[in-house]
C-alpha cells in the first residue's frame, strides 16, 4: 500500500500597521467562534501586552503551557512547540509570527515553528504587522526614520492561504494609546516618538493596505494559470528582473527592492555577482563575507542567486541577461570615492550603452541622505 503523505496545515495570518489596531483580539475572537462549532483549537502562544480585554479572551481558551528558557540570567517563555506537536489540535493560535525566539531555542524565529506545525497537518492562526517584511524593510525606514529590526521573509506570508487585513483608523489607534489601552502610561510616550506619530500611521496604514491587495491578487493569478501570468494563455510575456550584488552595504537595499518589484510585478527575480576568479578568490575574506552574506539574503527571499565569472562586470552582466531572458537590469550607484573600480559610476555608464533593448535601473544609495 501506498504511502500517503499529511496534508499541510492551512496558515491564517490576521495582518495589521501598528500594535494596537485589534489583531489578536480579532483572531481570538473568531478562535472561540471556531470552538463553538466544534473546532478542537489551541492557544500555542498569546501576548497580551496587559490588555484585560485580550487576557480574559485567552483565558476562556485551552493554552498550552509555554517552554521556559533561561539565557544570561533572565528567565524567557516561548511557545512550547513541541507541545503543541504532540496535542496535534486542528487549529493553533500562534501570535506575533516574526517573533525571534531566545537563544539556544531549536528554531531561531516564531515564524520557523510555525511551519514546523504547518507540517504537521495543524493549520495555524497567527498575528503580525506590516512593517516586519522584509522587503519593505527601507521603505518603512524612509518613511517613519525607523528600521525594524524583526522581519520575516516575504514568501512565508505569499503562502498564507488567508490574510485578514485587521484595520482601525490612526486618530482611532491614537485614541487608545492615549487612554492607555494600548501600552501602560511609560511605555505610550516611547511608542508616541517611534511608530505613533499620525504621519506614520498613515503611512503604516497604506504599505498594509497595498500588502493585503498583493497577496490576493498573487493568489488569484496562481489559480488562473500554472506558471508566470500570461504564459498560459499567451496574453503576455514573462518579466524577468536582474539584480546586480556586491559587498557594498546599499547590495541588501537592492535585493529587498528588487524582491517587492518582481511580487508587484509578478515576474521572476535574479541576483547575480560578477567575479573574475570562479571561486571568488580575489576577494578578501571580508569582502568574499559580505558578497556570500548578500547572495544568501537573496535566496532566503527567493530569489535564484549566483557568481559568474568574467573579467568585464559589465559585459558577463549584459551577456547573461541576454541568455536568460531578463528584462529589466538593477543596480546601485554607491558613492563615488572609496568604493571598488567596478562598482564605479562608469559601470552603469556601460551598462546603460550595452543593454540597448533592456530597461536598465540605477537605484541611488539613500543612505548618503540620511548621513549613513
């Protein structure tokens, strides 16, 4: 007899702009609903931030006790995963999905135990805001001037099979952080001089908006066709987007755009770094780090990364555009003194002349504004 393999858990991610705005109020809520009905539910992990109203909603659920870790002296809870795995419920409710676990956990991000119960045929509940994608990681840090230091990859919430996009208006968020309901007294006046300035909100409210628009959107275009849009049906052609890498620090910022272009866009994304030797022996061991840490960046957003080799960066970079039928070329302009011969303004000079056909993109180092 055929082996037949666990159907994977469906994942539910309740998506919102700012802590505040009601989305584990909202995902419990519809957790006692579920329960009602007959839904053999969990709580694998719930923070309430002292709300009263989000703890007395909790507690009328079945928790599963939490793992406690020490590490430096302090005493830390985390979702007991395993736990969970071995109560095997229908359904667990899982908040705040980027959460980075402590040290020493078997699983660095909440994110990553997720998925070990989606495995496991339980579908998942779960919390998070926006700004923690890692794509729109410099947007959200040129709009609001604050760089958010948690952030999951953007495909783990591509693969939600539902997103709730949980909404309140800012002056109504402001509301509430003001009546304390939010964060107590101490904690409202930092909260205040980072994410809750109304300006922000606004902006939170919209890159929320747009994120929830794309995720459906991505979703019906998958069910309308196997494979890129307009290859199924011959409507269209396939965009495919080349990212050029390097060492230099604006690389990341150039993955995490080219990532976001290719979703909005919905064409396939390629990183590439252009070495002379094959094994990127001419670098030095902390220049070959950097390059290694960016490629690796660009696959953890899936993005198909590699080295070729060539001695002229910008005629391999053109070439293997040709060969792979890539429509669109992206690279940085980093500053102009101190920084490697290829990566100098005349790179992109040449890149512009050979790519005749090709739409070539020169994305400025934004760092240079704001005194980085």
């Amino acid at each position: 007899m055929a082996e037949t393999s666990i159907p994977r858990g469906r994942l539910k991610v309740f998506l919102g702009y700012a802590a505040g705005v009601g989305k584990t109020y909202q995902m419990l809520g519809e957790a006692h609903r579920a329960v009602r009905e007959g839904t053999d539910l969990v709580v694998g992990y719930v923070e309430a931030h002292g709300r009263r109203d989000t703890e007395a909603l909790a507690a009328g659920l079945e928790i599963v006790p939490r793992a406690v870790a020490q590490h430096r002296g302090a005493r830390f809870e985390e979702m007991d995963t395993a736990a969970v795995l071995r109560r095997h419920p229908q359904v667990a409710v899982v908040d705040e999905l980027p959460h980075t676990n402590v040290p020493g956990s078997r699983r660095a991000k909440r994110w990553e135990d997720v998925h070990d119960l989606l495995d496991a045929g339980i579908d998942v509940w779960t919390t998070m805001n926006v700004q923690h994608l890692e794509s729109l990681n410099d947007q959200i840090w040129q709009s609001t001037g604050v760089r958010v230091r948690e952030t999951i990859p953007d495909w783990v919430l591509k693969q939600a099979d539902e997103v709730v996009m949980v909404d309140l208006t800012p002056q109504a968020l402001l509301n509430r952080l003001a009546r304390g309901a939010v964060y107590p007294p101490e904690r409202a006046q930092a909260a205040l001089e980072n994410f809750f300035k109304e300006s922000t909100l606004v902006a939170l409210r919209e890159f929320a908006m747009r994120q929830a628009a794309c995720v459906v959107e991505s979703r019906l275009a998958a069910e309308r066709a196997d494979g890129w849009p307009g290859e199924a049906d011959g409507s269209g052609s396939r965009e495919r987007l080349l990212l050029l890498a390097g060492p230099e620090p604006s690389s990341a910022a150039l993955i995490r755009r080219g990532r976001r272009l290719a979703d909005l866009m919905r064409a396939e994304c390629l990183a590439v770094y252009v070495s002379s030797t094959p094994d990127l022996g001419h670098l030095g061991p902390a220049e070959r780090e950097r390059v290694e840490r960016h490629l690796n960046f660009a696959r953890a957003l899936q993005i198909e990364a590699r080295v070729i080799e060539g001695r002229d960066v910008a005629e391999t970079l053109v070439g293997f555009a040709r060969l792979n039928g890539v429509t669109q070329i992206f690279l940085a302009r980093t500053r102009p003194a101190g920084v490697r011969r290829w990566f100098a303004p005349s790179l992109v000079e040449r890149v512009v002349h050979l790519a005749k056909g090709l739409q070539v993109t020169v994305m400025a180092d934004r760092s240079l504004r704001h005194g980085h």
